[in-house]
C-alpha cells in the first residue's frame, strides 16, 4: 500500500529542502558516509527532522523522525523496557551518533541480529521524500492492514538512492530481564548454536566463541550450565567489531577462518561477517542486477538521490 499524505508541517518543509531538481544527498551522524561509494561533491546536503511522533510501549510500536539518533530513540524506550533492532552506531567524533534513517538507509543490523531480528523486518511503515520532491508513506503501523507491494522492505538497505527517508514507524520488542555475555575458547560456534534455545547472539572470530544468553535468571542460569558440556565460558563484554561488513549465507560465515586470513568476526547463524577487510563488490544476479535497475529508473529517473552511491560497492 503506497498513499500519498503531504499534510505533515515539518514532512513537508523537508520535502521543500529535498527539492525536485539538482543533486542531493542526506546528511545524519556520517557514521557510514562512505559505505556505496562517495557521494557526489555537488550535491546539496540536507538533514531529516528529527523527533519521537509517538510511541504506543502497550502496542509495541513506535513512530520517529529519520534524523532522530539511535542513542535518543533507545532512551526513551528502554525506560519502558524495550528497545529496536537498530543498532547503535557511534562515528570518529564524540558528537556523531548514528541516525534512524541512516540505520535504515544501510540496513545495518545489531550485534544481537540472532534474537532482536533485522531491520527489514522491523520496520512497518515509511515516510519518505521522492525524486519529484513529494511525501510518500509506504507500509502501515499494522502489519494486517497493510497490502501489496512492500515498499518498507525496498528501502530498507537501499542507501537512499531511492528515496530519502523521513519518518520511519518501527515495530520495538522487549528487554530481556537479564542478558549475559560469556565467552569461550576452542569451541564449536555451530554447537553452540544449536544447544541453546533461543540465544541474543553467537560470534566467532576463529579462536573464541561469544555469546549472549538472554530470559528471565532462572533460564539464563540454565542455558550457562549447558555451555559448560561444551568446554569453559567467562563473563564477558560484547566483542569489538572490525569496521568491513560482509553478507554470507549463515554456512559460509561458519566457515569464515577458511575465508579470511585478517581478524573478523561472524555472526553464526546470521551470515553476516565483520571483518578487517573490505568486502568486494558482490557479484549479481543478472535477473537481480536488471530488477535493481528497473526500481532506480521508476523511483529517481535522474539519478539525483545520492548520486555516487550504489548497492555492492
């Protein structure tokens, strides 16, 4: 379901910013201003608002402006006990946080992608200014509402090269009560994934195995003890990720020390590998490549959103 509705104020003062000609690119916290390659010198820089709308903590969903920080959003849910699968993304300066509609823009998953789920699947509905300067919503804040074309999902990940967003409506999940990491070596990530129920994140860097097991104490207490049948774990801190991500079948990140020869570190069962080396680009699917191009050419003609940057690079 695609509406247009250009009665928002604020909505449509940036989309007055964005404008429907000449080059331009949308600025957040710059935590991943390279990533799809650099963005053209000539384009205008503009900034999304930024705002919680609304959230409703009984329903589980929350409406917030793109240029919101992560950091921001979580505050203020986490004092309700959820929180999003929007990963926090802090940059080379104090000052820069990673933004909502950067996060979406990316596609960038959490650490604890295993149990928080993806930002695809988190995010309901869309705002989003067009190539033509118009406010466009896609998606619905209830998933049974909504029919059709997933127009959400497209953009998610697509860099805002289709679209840049404005206001994103997200489904939250709860806190767990307790969350531990614990960390092992010479351990078999795979069994370890599969011993436990429903771990928040099982990572591997070839030698150590980190995982985060989450619930209420009880059952905490119990998914540790099954660990110690598969060797020693320790408390723990999240590991630090190298800066390169690279996306695999979950199969291929279980065999990431046969892939790369630096540091890295894969989410096993996930497919995704951080690693301290750049991720190539991807080769396509020609069916895939040629569908890609369709959407670029019926969303910006022009070529004006983000010029310079492309999915693969």
């Amino acid at each position: 379901m695609t509406i247009r509705r250009p009665n928002d104020p604020e909505l449509v003062e940036f989309a007055s910013q964005v404008g429907s000609d000449g080059p331009v690119t949308v600025a957040g916290g710059r935590t991943r201003w390279t990533l799809g390659g650099e963005v053209d010198p000539e384009a205008r820089v503009v900034s999304a608002p930024t705002g919680i709308v609304e959230y409703q903590p009984a329903e589980m969903v929350v409406t917030v402006r793109a240029g919101t920080t992560v950091d921001e959003l979580h505050t203020a849910l986490v004092a309700h006990g959820q929180i999003t699968a929007l990963p926090e993304r802090q940059g080379l300066l104090p000052d820069q946080r990673g933004t909502v509609g950067g996060a979406v823009a990316v596609g960038e998953n959490r650490l604890d992608r295993l149990g928080r789920g993806s930002v695809r699947d988190a995010v309901l509905q869309v705002r989003y200014i067009s190539a033509e300067g118009e406010v466009v919503t896609g998606g619905g804040p209830v998933v049974k509402n909504v029919s059709g074309f997933n127009l959400p999902k497209l953009l998610v990940g697509s860099l805002g090269t289709l679209g840049i967003v404005a206001e994103v409506v997200l489904r939250t999940n709860p806190l767990p009560p307790v969350q531990r990491w614990l960390v092992g070596r010479h351990v078999d990530p795979t069994r370890v994934r599969s011993l436990l129920y429903r771990p928040g994140a099982v990572l591997w860097n070839g030698t150590d195995v980190w995982v985060l097991v989450e619930g209420h104490e009880g059952d905490v207490d119990d998914e540790t003890a099954k660990l110690a049948s598969l060797g020693e774990f320790a408390p723990s801190e999240p590991p630090p990720t190298p800066p390169h991500r690279h996306f695999l079948t979950p199969a291929e990140a279980a065999q990431a020390d046969q892939r790369f020869t630096g540091e890295f570190l894969a989410s096993i069962g996930v497919g995704t590998v951080f690693a301290d080396v750049p991720a190539g680009p991807r080769v396509a699917d020609p069916v895939a490549a040629q569908v890609a191009q369709r959407a670029k050419s019926l969303f910006d003609p022009t070529g004006r959103l983000n010029p310079g940057r492309s999915l693969g690079v």
